[in-house]
C-alpha cells in the first residue's frame, strides 16, 4: 500500500501579481483517512481541495497523487446535476465519460443510488428531489466509482440540521464499505470533529496551517458519540485554535 494518496508539499497559490491566497502548506492524506479542513471563510481550504483534485495547479510547490484517473471524486456544496438526467442518469454520467456501456452504468448507478437509500428516486429528475435527496444523488455519483479520494467541499452547507446530520452518519457507513480517504471541507468544528479521524485548521488568509487534532472515537460514529467528553473536549480544543488562528495577521 502507498504511504500517502495525496500530498501538498509546501505549495503556495497566488491570484495575481503578490496576492497570496494560500501557503505554504505540508497536508499528507494516508489510505482510509478522513480528515477535515476548518478555518475561516477566504483561508483557503476550498483551493487546497481543488489542489487535491487537479482542478488547480499551485504557483509554487507540489503536488502529489497516487490516485490515478477515475480513483478520485469531488461533491461540491451545490449538488450540481443535470436537470435534465433522471437520479439514475445523473449518477451514471461518470461511469458513460469513462466508456462504460450504458446498460452497465446505470445499473451500477441504480445500486449506488440505494446504498445512499435513493432505491425509489431512481427516476426522478432534480427538480422533484428535495436538496437533502440532491445531496444524496451527488454523493451516489460520486461514490459509482468507488474512489480511493473522496473530496467533500461543504456538501451539507445548505441543509437543516437534522438531514446535515444524517447525511454526516451515510457518509460514514458509506465509507465503512470501501475506506477511501476522505477530505470534508467545513465551517462547522462539530461537524469535523464528528466526521473526522483529524481535523486540520487554517489561519485567515493567506491559509497556512495553524494546527491539527487527532480525534479519538470508533467509525462510524455511535449514537451517543456527540455527548461523550472526548468529543466535547476535541471540539473546544479546535475551536481555541480556531479562535487563535482567525488572529494570526494576513
């Protein structure tokens, strides 16, 4: 097994001429990782998961993937789906691009769709789906691949609390299956610290990192997980480095 699947090694992203966004930054993401990125709105987190993707190039620096083509899947906050495709067409899109037949990929996005409990929805187009079940078919697309990086850009930012939650729980009995590393991207500490197995913060920008925690805790999480004093006590430790790195000057 390779040691890392991603790596940003001190990597720098400037828009135009001394505007520095991002960095330098060291982010290493081992086989079956999750980790979460927290920090203040402008930090950078976003570009760094674009960085991971190769949806972005840094200015200086590098960047390194061991997962090769089709082995790596972004959901971004929007669920961005054709409106036009049904739930099932959506999620096969990916498996079509790659050469699949399409008997073949809608079958394997039919089966993608009832591990994420969308076996009903299978034909629904977009505009019939509540975002909670957008959200839902965004993630089946993403997963039809089985990828071994999964990226998660703010995926439930737009949602009530109660389907962010249950969402947070299928992500996590989701990649119980497959083990995929896994990066969310969130403003919520108590959602990283719940979902992740570390939690990297950002200072304000340009984003550099201003620490990280390891978080104890079987995955997926029990029911009670979020009132045990280990993950009450690793959500204030963030949020104090949180709260220190906001200060830090730009």
């Amino acid at each position: 097994m390779e040691p890392f699947v991603a790596e940003l090694a001190q990597v720098e992203v400037e828009y135009g001429q001394a505007n520095l966004a991002l960095g330098p930054i060291d982010l290493t993401l081992a086989p079956g990782e999750i980790t979460a990125l927290v920090g203040p709105s402008g930090c950078g987190k976003s570009t760094a998961l674009r960085l991971l993707a190769g949806l972005e190039a840094p200015t200086r620096g590098h960047v390194r993937r061991t997962a090769g083509r089709g082995e790596t899947s972004v959901v971004f906050q929007a669920p961005t789906l054709a409106p036009w495709l049904s739930a099932r067409d959506n999620a096969a899109l990916p498996l079509e691009i790659s050469g699949l037949s399409r008997r073949e990929a809608r079958q394997r996005a039919e089966a993608a769709l009832a591990r994420v409990g969308l076996a009903g929805a299978a034909g629904a187009r977009p505009a019939q789906l509540s975002g909670g079940m957008a959200m839902r078919v965004s993630l089946a697309r993403a997963l039809v691949t089985e990828p071994r990086l999964l990226l998660l850009d703010e995926p439930f930012a737009a949602l009530d609390e109660i389907t962010r939650r249950a969402l947070a729980d299928d992500v996590l009995r989701l990649w119980a299956e497959t083990r995929p590393a896994i990066v969310f991207v969130t403003h919520s500490v108590e959602e990283a610290v719940y979902m992740a197995s570390r939690v990297v913060v950002f200072s304000r920008g340009p984003g550099r990192i201003a620490g990280e925690m390891s978080v104890a805790g079987p995955a997926p999480r029990p029911e009670s997980f979020r009132t045990t004093a280990g993950f009450r006590a690793t959500v204030e430790a963030v949020s104090t480095v949180l709260a220190r790195g906001m200060e830090l000057a730009s």
